[in-house]
C-alpha cells in the first residue's frame, strides 16, 4: 500500500532541491546576457585609436581611393569612432615595377621616381586630407569621446627625410632637416626612426648596428619638436642606444611589434625592451601580421590576445595599444580583417578578465597620454641643456 509514496518521495526531494538551483541558473543566464549586451554597447561607442595602416599608399602610390573598400581593411565605410594613424612610407629609390608585395604599374613606379622622398610626404597628407575629408590632428585632446573622427599620422622611416632625390643613403644637413620638421609639426605625430633597409641613422631590427651620431642628432630634433619617436622597425641595439643617451628619460614607444618570446622574430620586441618600456612608461602597439604573431602558423584572434594578456600580466596595460599595420600586405587572422574585428577584440578581453578601464586605457587613452607628455617634453628635460 505505501509503495507508491515511497516512490514519489525522492522525486518530490529533487524537486525541493532542484527548483532553487534551475532558478539561480535561470537569473545567472540573465544576467550573463545583461553584461554582455552592456559590454558590447561599451566597446561599440568608446574611441578606437590603432597605432599604424600603411593606406596613405595605396592612396597615394597606388591610387586606390578611400572610397574603395574591395580589398582593403581600411575604407570610408568602415571608418567610424575612429582615431587611426595612417603611416606616410614609400619604397627606397628607385621604385622598381612589379616587385611584390606592392606590384606597382610602369607608370605608377614612374610617377614614383619623379619626386623626392620628402615631396611624396607633403603629396601624401594632401591626398589624405582631400580624400578622407577628416581632419588630421596631433593634439591629444582629438581622442577624447566627444570628439569627432579624425586622422593622425606617422613618418615611417627617417630616409623620407630627404629632397636630395638621391638614391645614396645620405642624411641631410642639420638645417635641412629643421627645415622639413618645421613643415611636418603640425600634422605629423611620430616619425620612425628606421625601416627594413639600412640607413644613415641607425641599425634595422635585422642588424646589430645601434645608433649613429647623425642618429643622435635627429633624435634631439624630434625632441625638440615634439615628434614622438618610433622604434619599430630598429634594432635593439638602437633602442638600448637611446634608451642610455636619455639616461631614460624619454618614453620608448613602439608602433606595430609584439612579443619576441612569444615568437622568436627580429620585429619583435625582448623582455629586456618590454622591461624597458615599462620603466619609461612607454607604449607597445600590438601587430596583427600572423608572422609576427604566430611564427607563420595559422593565427587566430585568440593568437594576438595571447601578446595582448603577455604584455598585460608581466608588465602592465598602461604599455599596452593596437598597431594593426593594416594595408600594409599584412596576413591579418581572421575575424581582425576592418576596424571591427578590432572592437570584437575589445569584447574578448573583457570576457577574458580585462576591466572596463584597461580597455579604454589599450584602445586610446594610452596613446592619449603618450603625446601629451612627448608633446610637452623639451630637451632640457631630457638631456639637461639645450643644444642650441
């Protein structure tokens, strides 16, 4: 007769025990989607500064317009709450035709070969500002949220600092080099101070060559001018160079490296620099090329996370930004190909334990810092008297 009950008994236990537990589960799902739908909100609306594209030159050089989005991670289409850095650069000369990545035409070489170094720079930012129709800035005030879009820009490589048209590696006069820093303030925010080809400043992150005394002497230049310095393309033996000619004083900043022990590339940057860059409060721009980040296996978003929580975790996100050398024939992983593959990284940091705070400090408030205090800096402060 009581067989039933005693049946239905451990049933009813479940149910006592259970529907507390399917009602927490219940609420911790809600919720999980109520964060989730505000973070996504959050990384949607904040500014997005990345650190260095190369599309000046396929504007420029190539002449494929902004307009243009076939092809290209960058485009006016997806261009918004942005304040990216279009990096000024063009081949050393003589521009040759067909030579990859960038494949130029006959004509387009040519037209290339025509004009000085310097010249295409002064053409470039035209081409920008008339294209784009954004303004270019350099004030730090342009990353703030209420800010409209804009533009800031980087010199890659300091062998553009040349009217010669020389195909020497010469360096020109110290007046001549005032005199193109003049024209270049008000629009350009760093200058690198090498790329892949030797020059007369300093080593390539392929060499071990440091710092020359015409290196020197361009570096106190920018100084003076307020032109933050860029070392990614350098050796390390440059940056260890500087880093002693300042007596660390002035922040290294690096445009699109990531992290050697993570990948074992020249372009990328040793613990003893990462140290280093912490110490003078520097700023690391994260390189989405998959050769840089990976090693040349296939890369995925969580691949650049990985340099992203490295840098984060032994050192600091103040340090942390995004140089996603976008354009530049990069192998970008998948899902990170236009700005908003960028913002869907935002959204896995946050999943991955990054504050709020962090996030806006990695997409612009670092960079924002950065040029306010290279902008404010003079050489007194760095080397303790003028050299003029």
């Amino acid at each position: 007769m009581n067989f039933p009950c005693k049946k239905r008994v451990p049933f009813l236990l479940f149910l006592l025990f259970a529907t507390p537990f399917l009602s927490f589960c219940k609420t911790s799902v809600f919720l999980f989607q109520q964060k989730f739908a505000s973070d996504q909100k959050f990384i949607h609306l904040i500014p997005l500064a990345d650190l260095h594209n190369d599309r000046s030159f396929f504007i420029t050089g190539k002449g494929t317009g902004w307009e243009e989005c076939q092809g290209m991670n960058l485009c006016r289409g997806n261009y918004k709450k942005a304040r990216f850095f279009f990096s000024l650069w063009r081949p050393p000369l003589p521009i040759a035709p067909y030579r990859k990545p960038w494949e130029l035409t006959p004509l387009q070489a040519t037209s290339l070969n025509q004009i000085s170094h310097f010249d295409y720079l002064l053409q470039a930012i035209s081409d920008i500002e008339k294209q784009t129709r954004l303004p270019i800035r350099t004030h730090p005030s342009a990353f703030n949220p209420q800010e409209q879009d804009s533009i800031f820009l980087g010199v890659e490589g300091s062998y553009l600092l040349d009217r010669s048209h020389s195909k020497e590696k010469m360096a020109p006069s110290e007046s001549e080099l005032i005199g193109m820093l003049e024209r270049l303030k008000k629009k350009v925010s760093y200058l690198s101070i090498s790329w892949s080809h030797s020059n007369p400043y300093s080593g390539t992150s392929n060499e071990s060559i440091g710092l020359s005394t015409k290196g020197r002497n361009l570096l106190r230049l920018l100084i003076r001018f307020g032109i933050l310095i860029d070392w990614s393309h350098a050796s390390e033996a440059s940056v260890l160079d500087f880093y002693e000619f300042t007596k660390g004083r002035y922040p290294l900043f690096f445009s699109h490296s990531s992290v050697r022990k993570l990948c074992a590339h020249p372009r990328n940057l040793s613990e003893k620099i990462l140290k280093l860059t912490e110490k003078t409060k520097g700023l690391i721009g994260i390189n989405f090329h998959a050769p840089y980040i990976n090693c040349g296996l296939p890369t995925q978003i969580d691949d650049v996370l990985r340099h992203i929580h490295h840098i984060r975790n032994h050192y600091s996100a103040s340090i942390l930004g995004l140089g996603s050398d976008f354009d530049a024939k990069a192998v970008i992983p998948k899902g990170l190909e236009e700005p908003i593959g960028i913002r869907n990284l935002g959204m896995k940091m946050l999943l991955s334990g990054f504050t709020r705070s962090e996030v806006q400090d990695i997409f612009y408030r670092n960079i924002q810092k950065l040029l306010k205090r290279v902008q404010e800096l003079n050489e007194t402060d760095v080397f303790g008297q003028k050299s003029y």
